[in-house]
C-alpha cells in the first residue's frame, strides 16, 4: 500500500472502522509528519458537549501509528508494532474541528536499524498535539510503540 491519505482513510473504513465512523481522517502523511483531524459532532460527544476523550485518543494514535506503518513498509522487513503504553492530557474542551499533529517520525527510524540489527524488541515515545480550529491546545496524547522483526 502506498501512504498517501486516501489510501489510509480507505484502510480506516475496512481495519479501523470505529475511528472512520467518528469522523478520525487522515490530512497529511509524510517521512516524519502525520496529520489527522476529527469533527465534534453529535456521535463523538461526551455529556459535556465535547469530543469524547477515547475519539480523539485514536486520533492521535493514528498520527503515530502511520508513520510506524510506513517506515516499517520503506524498510522491506517483516516488522509487527504495538502499543505497551499510552498517557494523555486534556487542557481544554474540545469543540469544533480538532487537528492532531506528529512531527516525531524521525524516532523510528533508529528503532527500526536496531530491530533489524539486534533482533531485539525496540520501544520508543511519540507524541501527538490536538488543537481547535483557533490553534489552542486541546489535548496532548503520547504513545509508547514496540517493534520488533519477525521471526
């Protein structure tokens, strides 16, 4: 599969469908970069008029899961990744249109050289910023991924 963001809304709707029915889609996809964004609407609330916190939890993950997906693809090996851990941070309601942003495609690729090299499990943190349609943060959420080549 090539990355671009039609290609990975696709995969949302057939692999993801709880994150395409929210309205989680995926912007921008580059080497280090992933952007995502999720409408507030009337299926995605909490009771207190907000985005409820697990919608915009796959938001984010799903700005750091692609760019593990995708550098494990541009590496040709045989590479699984999970989750181990996960923390999140709520600094405002979030209404309206919120966009989730990873620039920290750049830490995989040294995981990746060390699975490769070690055959050993490799861990590392991304991060993935939400804001509103005014810039405001609305929540920061950080994900720990583990890789490691198949045998």
């Amino acid at each position: 599969m090539k990355f671009t963001p039609a290609k990975l809304n696709t995969f949302l709707f057939f692999k993801l469908p709880s994150a395409f029915w929210s309205g989680v889609r995926v912007k921008v996809i580059e080497d280090t970069k992933c952007v995502a964004s999720v409408k507030h609407r009337w299926f995605n609330q909490n009771p207190f008029n907000s985005m409820y916190f697990a919608v915009q939890a796959m938001a984010a993950e799903l700005t750091t899961g692609a760019l593990v997906m995708k550098q494990i693809k541009d590496s040709g090996k045989s590479i699984s990744m999970l989750v181990a851990n996960n923390k999140g941070t709520f600094t405002k309601k979030a209404t309206g249109r919120i966009t989730f942003t990873c620039t920290d495609g750049h830490l995989i690729t040294e995981a990746i050289k060390n699975t490769i090299a070690t055959g050993e499990g490799q861990t590392f943190w991304m991060k993935s910023i939400g804001t509103d349609e005014k810039g405001d943060q609305v929540s920061i959420m950080e994900f720990e991924w583990t890789i490691r080549v198949k045998k």
